[in-house]
C-alpha cells in the first residue's frame, strides 16, 4: 500500500539521507510574534519590583551587630 504525501520520501536504507535546506526566512522570535504565542509582559509586574514589601524592608534595615559570631569562641577549641 502506497501512500502519496508530499511530507514523506523514501530513502535507501545503506545511503545517506538528503539533507533538508533550512529556511531562513524568519527568526523563531518573528514566527513566535506572527503567531501570536509570544506576548509582551504587563506592566504591572515590573512596578511591583520596584515596591518593595514595607515588613520586607524592615527585616532588611535590621542591625546585626549583636549577633553572636561563634568565630571569636575560644572555648571550642578545647
């Protein structure tokens, strides 16, 4: 049974395929843009970078000075 489709050929089996010429005609981004798939991020999500969480910023301005640094205990050495 013989099927006739254009998307198909026969190649000997011990014989190197043909190699199928790549088009050059669009980028992946351009093909990605015409069809609709690749869509330009809202706006929103870049000004909530720029408004940090208020708690966020109050965790972050903490002094850390009294924190006990187990690097200046002799006591371990022992």
């Amino acid at each position: 049974m013989a099927i006739n489709s254009p998307a198909l050929s026969q190649e000997a089996r011990y014989e190197p395929a043909t190699v199928i010429p790549l088009k050059q005609e669009d980028s992946l981004i351009n093909w990605l843009i015409s069809e609709g798939r690749l869509i330009a991020r809202p706006d929103a999500e870049e000004n909530d970078k720029d408004e940090a969480d208020p708690e966020i910023e109050d965790l972050m301005e903490v002094d850390d000075k009294d924190f006990d640094d187990d690097s200046n205990d002799d006591d371990l050495d022992d």
